[in-house]
C-alpha cells in the first residue's frame, strides 16, 4: 500500500492501496494485516469495482462497524453506491437487508439452525464422516482430503437441510465457487453463475410447492404462500445465500483446520490424544486462521469516527474479522495457535446482527470431522504441499493431499 495524496490528515496515516491484497498461501497471519492494525486501522482501499472504501481492521473498530445501525447494508447492495465488483448483489437477500427488514426475514430460518437443531443433528453428521471416512480409507495413498472429505461432508449437510438432492450437489459446488470470486472469474462468469444458480433455485421451489417435506426450502415456500411473509425474490435469494454460507465457508475453514493440524503434527497429535480438547481447538482454528481476505461491504448513513478517521455518510466501509482476531490487544500472543487458550471472543462467524445464523451447524460438523478423523486415522500426514485458491475473497487450499 502507498501514502495517500498530499496534504496532512488528523490521527494515523491514511493510506490508499489496490485491494484484494497480494495473495500468499497459508493460513497464518497477513502481514498487510498487522501493518494496518499498527500504522493505518481505517486505510483507504480502492475496491475490484473501481470504488474507494475504507478498510478497518482493529479488532474493537471491527466490532463497531459490525454492530453499529449508522452502517448499512442496504446502502451497499443496492441503489448506486460503491460496491466491491460491478455484478448483481442480490438485494432481496438477508445479508443485503438492515433492520426491521432483516429481523424479519433472519427469524424465518432461525429455528432452523439454533445451537439445539445443530445437537439434533449431529448424530446425522457423524453418520456421514464415518460414510466419507470409509471413502477415504479405501483409497491407496496419497489421497486428496478436499474432494473426499473436505467439502462433501457440509455439501451433504447443507442439501439435507435446505431439501436439495444431494446428487444435485456437483453443479451447486461450481455456482459456489463463482459467486465467491474477487478476482478470479470474470463479471460475466459471475452474472452467469448467479443466473443459473437462481434458476435452479426457483424449479426446486415449484418442485416443492408441489411435494413439500421437512426442510428448510418447504418452510420458507410456506412462509412465502400462506402467510405472505416472504417475496419470491427473497425466496429465492434466501436459497441462494443459504447454500453458499452455509456450504461454501465451512468447506474452506473443514480443509483449513486439517492443514494447520498437519502442518504441525504436534497439534493433529494432542487432539488425536486429547478429544475432549476437540471443541476448544476448533474455536482457536477458527481464531487463528486467515481465511476470509475481505469482508460484506457496508456504507455509512452518517459521518463516524472510526479508527482516528473521520467517516463520511454515503462512504462504503469494510471490517475484515481475520485481522481483528489477530489483535494483539485483545488475544494474547495471537500468532500462535493455542489450545490452552481460554479467552476466545474470536470473529470467525461475524458480531451484531449478522452474525453468522448457521455458526452452531458449522461448529457441529467441524467438530465432528475432526473427531472422527483422528479417530480413524491417528497417522494422517501431510503427503505433498497443498495447492491454493486465488482470486477469492477466502483463502483455503484447494487440494489436501494426506497419507496414512
């Protein structure tokens, strides 16, 4: 990143660079993030799209913008103001909504995914890793994790609950991977992808008009038809949203988790000893790992000082929870990654409103395939370096080659 143009600003350096930043592969902390966090918390970035933003990464600035109503979500998704990429945003979605909008819209799936329905379902996800980790024993090694484990398992789940075939799953993987691009397809292939992935959408909704069961999609058509509280818009997007948050992200952090275990087998070794840590580990994974490189974008309706930066109404700001759980004035020695660690008030699944509505589901499933994988396989080793994705706005390995 680059000093800004001339003239003295109050507080920190405000600095503007090209965003997404330069790609690095693993896991561990950004130095562009620890940089910020001590010269530049509110550095002025200019987005894919062309547009400026602010880019926050303290972790108490992080959790202001969060929380805070004076920064909206609407004011991002729709109208003309600055976006990340120049593609459709989906403005009926919940994730583009604010308040009282979102309240509504937020407790028509919330039942579905509460930290009681994740128990309820964990025998269901157990089933399932061992049905993958059968798969993979009948491998010869080296296998690759991603594909036989690391993503089948929250596909498998997220179908189950939303009511889509699981043999459908192929084709919503590839919509997935697409819609969460920065860089790495074109608008064109983007608008595609969110095109198609609706259309599929709204055939398995009529579908379920017809035969509706116990899942998620039934729910919101009945929301939608009898009582009139949800737009086929916002069915559809709901679908959408859910497929990919609910799939796509916990794909990532599963394949993550494995890598840092194996890059240090020290670690794979303790829970592999230790599984009652299982579930405190997973929390300091989720902590430690820098996956998510960029953040929803959010515009301020009103002029708020942030980070020694004075926001104005009408500029689009971006809180990148990576960064802020690796504050080193909140989590002691973040670097490292701590099962001991007792203090965790990480960021992983978001703050405020739009706090991750399937965070219970995922921790479930996580837990779960970390379980069942040290378990079965106590030798599980790193076979080969991982290969990275890029162009996206996570980073995850893309192959996990392991051997046992």
């Amino acid at each position: 990143m680059t000093d800004a143009g001339p003239g003295p600003l109050p507080g920190p350096p405000v600095r503007t660079g090209e965003f997404p930043l330069p790609h690095h592969d693993g896991l561990g902390p950004l130095r562009e993030f620890a940089a910020l966090r001590r010269d530049a918390p509110c550095a002025r970035i200019r987005l894919p799209s062309g547009d400026l933003a602010w880019l926050v990464t303290r972790y108490a600035d992080v959790r202001t913008v969060l929380a805070d109503p004076r920064f909206s979500r609407t004011r991002a998704t729709r109208g003309t103001g600055p976006r990340i990429a120049r593609v459709p945003t989906l403005p009926d979605s919940v994730l583009a909504a604010d308040p009282p909008e979102h309240t509504r819209l937020r407790k028509l799936v919330a039942a579905a995914f509460t930290a009681r329905r994740a128990e309820e379902i964990r025998r269901n996800v157990a089933r399932t890793v061992d049905e993958l980790l059968d798969g993979l024993a009948a491998q010869s090694p080296p296998a690759d994790l991603v594909p036989l484990f690391a993503r089948p398992l929250p596909l498998a789940v997220i179908c189950d609950l939303l009511g889509v075939p699981r043999q459908d799953g192929g084709r919503l993987d590839a919509w997935c991977d697409t819609l969460r691009s920065l860089t790495a397809n074109s608008d064109t292939e983007v608008t595609a992808a969110v095109g198609e992935m609706t259309g599929y959408l709204a055939g398995l909704v009529t579908a379920k008009r017809r035969h509706p069961a116990d899942d998620v999609l039934s729910a919101l058509i009945a929301a939608r038809d009898e009582g009139d509280r949800l737009s086929q818009g916002e069915l559809v997007s709901f679908g959408l949203v859910l497929f990919t948050g609910g799939y796509g992200t916990t794909a990532d952090r599963l394949a993550g988790s494995v890598h840092l275990l194996l890059e240090d087998p020290a670690r794979y070794g303790r829970l592999r000893d230790e599984p009652a840590l299982i579930p405190r580990a997973v929390e300091e994974l989720l902590r430690y790992a820098q996956t998510n490189v960029q953040a929803n974008l959010r515009v301020a309706t009103e002029a708020v000082d942030i980070g020694g930066v004075t926001i104005a109404e009408g500029e689009a700001v971006m809180a990148v929870n990576s960064s802020a759980n690796h504050d080193e004035s909140v989590f002691e020695h973040p670097g490292l990654v701590d099962f001991d660690r007792e203090r965790n008030p990480h960021l992983a699944f978001g703050h405020g409103v739009h706090h991750c509505v399937g965070a219970p589901v995922a921790r479930v499933q996580l837990q779960e395939a970390l379980a069942g994988l040290t378990r079965r396989f106590p030798a599980l080793r790193s076979a080969a370096p991982p290969s990275w994705k890029t162009g996206l706005g996570t980073r995850a390995p893309r192959t996990l080659p392991v051997a046992w």
